[in-house]
C-alpha cells in the first residue's frame, strides 16, 4: 500500500516522502479502515508517539496522521461493534502508524458509524476538533444554557466547532482570532469578536468559561477573566496559572465512539459544519504540512475517491 513515511524527527516536513508499506495487520480488537479521506495536526511531527510505541520504543519509518473516514475491510479477533464494509470515522492511536495511508489499523473502540449521507472528506475533518471542542466545553467546562464562554482561535479547526456546539446549548459566545476571521467567526454564531492583534480582550468582562488553544500570554491573560467558579480550560499547555476563584484544566483529547456517534448524526442534521480549507491529493502531504502553505480551515488529505 502507498503510505506517507518519516524517518527521522530531526527532517521535519522536509521527511515526509510518498512510500510503498506492507498492509497493516489487525490485531486483537482492531479493525483495518481502507482510508478514503484522512487529516492531520501540523505540529504533530513533534509529539512523543509519532517516534515511539507504547512502550517508548522507536518504531520509524512513522506513519502521521490521526483522522480518519474509510471503510471496514477486516476485523482482527474478538472485535465487536462494527462490520466490513461499514463505513466509518475516528482516530488512528497515537503511538501506532496513522491515517495518510490507503490502509490503517486501528482500536476499533476509536471508530464510530459514519451515516451514508455524510461524505468521507467532512468526516475526517471532524474527529479531533469535534472531540476536543466538545470535551473542553462540557465534560471540562461544564458548560451550560445561558453562560457565558471566551473561545480563542474561533474561527480555527476547534474553535468553530466549539462555537457552533455552544450556541447551539444556547451559551453566549465571545470569539476571538485576527481580523481576517471575524466575519467567519460571527457567520458560526459568535455573538462578540476580539481581533487580539487590535483590541483588548480585557475589554468583555467575566466569563464562565475559557476554551484556550493558544497557551502563552494569551492563556495568561485569560486566567483573570473567569468568574469566581467558572472554569479555564486549554490543550495548548500545561496551566500554570489559576483563577482566583476556579478551576484550571490542561487536556489531550480521547477517543469516544458515542460522542462521535453524536457529532456524525450532528453533521448528518447540518447542525455542524466543519470549516474545510483545501483538500490535497496524499502525493501532496509534505506540501499541506509547510507552514506557509497552509490555508484557513481545515486541511484534508484525499486518499482514496468515495464510492
């Protein structure tokens, strides 16, 4: 099978080169997706389990990417939940080869139905930033009806999908990003933008809940807005800081099958829509994964054509 390969951390994006692989096995409870659209994070090549397995070991050439829509062509043993041939979205594991690859093996836990009206490019721009949008509102946050919630990066690959999850539990939503995006930002239902290169974000009052992706000053900054009880929440970086009054959480997104299955029926209903920026063939990954070459919105790589 055609697979994107790096063999060393020290090459970067300048690593990554088109190669042929053997087709991935399926181990117990695993399932092996034929890959129709996959996604990727940029900083990806700097994580720990893109190098190493489970076990710390190195397990070069790596195989990135870690979102996925395909279809089922084989189950290993003793798995339950899904069938060949289905069609299917999720995450790749972290510490085994990714999804740019026509074949990928993965927990079949990580994998939830994908409804036939729903094509694979959407799907795959879903897994992570729905799952970390919705994680950081509500099982971190606790966000509820009628709160008010900060979102920075709102017109980013979380960030408009956090913003559409908020306002539709009927939250008040502040965005913020550069100028560029506010139009975008207000288009998914913010109801305040912040352009920080130009504006103060001081200047909204209290919040009661942040939902952080950039860390560093702005995550500082942040800190002091969250009413007494509210809660701070980032995956940028471990928090430092806390409220006067609040709670602080750093966290790595998980896997869940049910709150994918809630999130593709979402995509189904046009309640959610991710904001999809190109969509490159996967001979163009290194390309897709240049700093200056990426695009607003979420980057896709096509791997297979749907049937």
């Amino acid at each position: 099978m055609r697979a994107i390969t790096v063999q060393d951390q020290a090459e970067g994006i300048h690593g990554l080169t088109l190669t042929d692989l053997p087709h991935p096995h399926a181990a117990e409870n695993d399932v092996v997706v034929r890959v129709h659209a996959a996604g990727f994070t940029p900083g990806e090549l700097d994580w720990p389990g893109t190098w190493t397995d489970r076990a710390g070991r190195d397990r070069t050439p790596s195989v990135p990417g870690h979102e996925l829509s395909g279809v089922v062509t084989e189950l290993g043993y003793g798995t339950t939940g899904l069938t060949v041939g289905q069609r299917v979205f999720g995450l790749a594991d972290w510490t085994r080869n990714g999804s740019l690859a026509e074949y990928v093996a993965v927990e079949a836990r990580n994998l939830a139905p994908l409804p036939a009206d729903v094509d694979h490019v959407t799907a795959a721009a879903v897994p992570i930033s729905g799952l970390t949008a919705w994680q950081g509102l509500f099982d971190h946050g606790r966000l509820v009806t009628g709160q008010t919630v900060l979102i920075h990066g709102s017109a980013g690959g979380v960030g408009s999908i956090a913003v559409q999850l908020a306002c539709e539990v009927g939250a008040r939503v502040v965005g913020t990003g550069r100028a560029a995006d506010r139009q975008s930002a207000q288009d998914l239902g913010v109801d305040t933008f912040v352009d920080l290169q130009s504006e103060h974000l001081e200047d909204i009052g209290d919040v009661d809940v942040v939902l952080d992706v950039i860390g560093g000053e702005i995550l500082e900054r942040s800190t002091a807005l969250v009413r007494p009880g509210g809660t701070l929440v980032t995956i940028a970086e471990p928090v430092t800081a806390h409220p006067a009054d609040g709670r602080a959480i750093f966290f790595v997104v998980e896997p869940d099958r049910v709150r994918l299955t809630d999130l593709a029926a979402r995509l189904r209903d046009g309640r959610l829509k991710p904001i999809i920026g190109s969509i490159r063939p996967l001979a163009e990954t290194a390309a897709a994964f240049a700093p200056d070459k990426r695009t607003p919105g979420k980057t896709i790589i096509r791997v297979t054509e749907d049937h």
